[in-house]
C-alpha cells in the first residue's frame, strides 16, 4: 500500500483532527461518550505537554518519553490526599494507550512518517495493582455498608413523608432529628443514597451507566423488576434487581423521588439529574452510618469489584457475573476478582484430594 503523502500538522491541529473523528465514532456506536471523553482529556493532556506549535512529526521516541514521565510525574487532581498524588501506574498506562491510538491514526493518515511510539522505552510499572480504595470488600465490610443502605431505605425520607424524615410533631428530639428537620423539605435524600449505595454494590455497575439510568429503565416482567442498563458502546443488558433492592427502589420512587418531568432516575436535592462527581461523595456519607470497625473507603469501581468478587467467591456461573457486569469476554471479567481474606485457608481446608471417599466408591 502506497504511504500517505506526509502533512505537517502542529500537535495542537493533529490533536483537534484526531477528537473530531473519536467523537464521530460515538454516533455510530463504536465508542462511548465515557471512552470518547477519556481519549479527549488524555490527547489535551499531551498537548499542553508536548505543546501546541510542535510538528507532530518532529517528535522522537525520546520526546514522547519525555511526555510520558511528565505524566506520570503530573499531579492527580481527583485524588483527595495532601499533595495531590502522582498518576497511578494504570493511569499511565491508560494515557499512554491514548497517545499510541493518536499516532497509530497520524501514522496512516500521513501526520507522521515512523510512529514514535515504537521507540520509547518507558512503560507504567504496576506497583501492586489497583489503590485499595478501588479494590473489593470484603464481606464483613461489604455486608456493613449494603446494611447502612438497607437501614436508609427503611427509613422512608422523602419529601412527601415527614414523619419519617424528621420525627413525630413536637417531643423533644434527639441533634440528629432535629439537624434532619431543618434541612429544606427537598433536600432529604436518605432513600436516594440507600438506593444509590445498594445498586452499586449489588449490581456493579459502572458510574456512567448509574447516573444515566432513567425511571423508564426499570420494568417488572412475571413478578420480576428488571434494570435495562446501557451501557457501554451502545450495548445493553438487563438485570434482575434483587429483592431488598427492588424494595427500596419503589420506596425511593413512591416517596423518596423529587415530582419532576426530568425522566432521570437519580436527581439532586435541586430536581437535576445526579452528576458522576457526586456518587463519590454519597458513598462516603453512607459509610459513615457504618460501624467503624466495618468500615473502608471504596470508590463507585471498588463497589463494582466488590460485586464481581463476592458472586465468583460464591460460585455464581462465571457468564453469569459476566452479564452483570456488562463485559464482552471472560478474560475482562479475571480482572474484576479480588483476593479475599481466609479464602486460601478455606480452600485447603476442603482440598478435593484430601476428602475421605464416600461410602460405596
């Protein structure tokens, strides 16, 4: 095949081209606007690294080195520690897929005339995996949590239900009444975060997939309520909610749930749909409901981790969890299982050719 006549574009117009035609791709199908936007903030990320007026083709295997150490090097902003943290190895290794994409599509395109990508020498070393915060629970801890979001769901809180809320009419109640009783009618939200916490940790889905559930979404079939996830690249799954879950979820729609004509599922307190920056800060404020003993932080990914690891510990059928989750192949799935403590110990115990033969073997 004849090569593309080479154009010598600046990293800033490469980049600009390049975003353009990703996302293209979520109008078909291809891509999702999650993976879209990703790929979007990691090309602007590299632009402002190898800056602007660059000749995308003037870049050596050496620059692009150069680039991937001042990622890994760049403060990570969505981390809540005193000095930001540095890039975690699987980020680097996500911005580092985003730019060899990039000049895979220069390649053929003729923005360049050898990808340098082929030439550096730098790569993401793993230092033990994923952050624990982004690692399962476990049962102690899991069972601690989904029981303060039961707990939640039970209570009632709505807006519509302010006995429940704020406690009986005078009497002389406890701080944590009376602080409830002075929020603003539409600012309980206790069913809600319930509801939230509970579909994350038994169901494991991902957080885009989360705030973009609609009401439509859920359905009833034989006795049955089902979610209808979208999720990603266009491809949808629907999944039976378990019945505690189930519970809370017609609790939170019979009275927990702001009267809006917004379809979303999940609102604020302001009637607007739930934004992905905000789950976060429900998990937490759940798990403060949680005895301390029993309780460790877990980000949205951690609960879905938490999910796929306690079905598989339980024998669930491996295409099974992976429906759940939503995974194209089984080989995505070894991924999402977690260590779990005393599980070694268990599995020793039972050894299958240590067991005494039965009677008349």
């Amino acid at each position: 095949m004849r090569p593309a006549d080479l154009n010598r574009l600046t990293v800033q117009e490469s980049a600009d081209r390049y975003v353009e035609l990703v996302r293209a791709k979520t109008l078909t199908g291809a891509l999702s606007m999650a993976t879209a936007e990703v790929y979007a903030r990691d090309v602007a990320t590299f632009v402002a690294l190898a800056g602007e007026e660059t000749v995308l083709d003037d870049l050596t295997g050496e620059d692009v080195d150069a680039i991937l150490l001042a990622f890994a090097r760049k403060p990570d902003g969505r981390r809540a520690v005193p000095d930001g943290g540095l890039q975690s190895a699987s980020s680097q290794s996500r911005f580092r897929r985003s730019i060899s994409a990039l000049f895979k599509h220069a390649t053929l395109t003729g923005w360049v005339q050898i990808n340098p990508m082929a030439l550096t020498t730098v790569t993401a070393r793993e230092r033990g995996g994923l952050r624990p915060e982004r690692r399962a629970l476990t049962r102690e801890q899991a069972q601690g949590l989904i029981g303060a979001a039961v707990d939640l769901g039970g209570r009632g809180g709505g807006p519509d239900d302010r006995g429940r809320e704020g406690g009986p009419e005078g009497g002389d109640d406890g701080p944590e009444v009376t602080a409830r009783r002075s929020q603003r009618r539409d600012q309980h939200t206790e069913l809600r975060d319930g509801l939230i916490v509970l579909l994350l940790s038994t169901m494991g889905p991902r957080v885009s997939e989360l705030v973009r559930a609609n009401v439509e979404d859920f359905y009833t079939n034989d006795g049955v309520r089902y979610w209808r996830i979208f999720g990603k690249g266009g491809k949808t799954r629907d999944v039976p909610l378990p019945g505690d879950v189930a519970r809370v979820l017609e609790a939170y729609l019979a009275r927990g749930r702001p009267a809006t004509q917004d379809k979303a599922l999940l609102l604020s307190w302001r009637g607007r749909r739930l934004a992905r920056g905000d789950v976060q800060a429900v998990i937490d404020r759940v798990q403060r409901r949680v005895d301390p003993d029993r309780r460790r932080s877990v980000t949205p990914h951690g609960l879905r981790h938490t999910t796929a690891t306690h079905l598989l510990a339980d024998a669930v059928d491996m295409d099974a969890v992976r429906r759940v989750l939503g995974h194209s192949d089984l080989a995505t799935l070894g991924r999402y299982r977690d260590e779990l403590p005393g599980e070694l110990e268990v599995a020793m115990r039972s050894h299958p050719l240590l067991r005494k033969p039965s009677r008349g073997e």
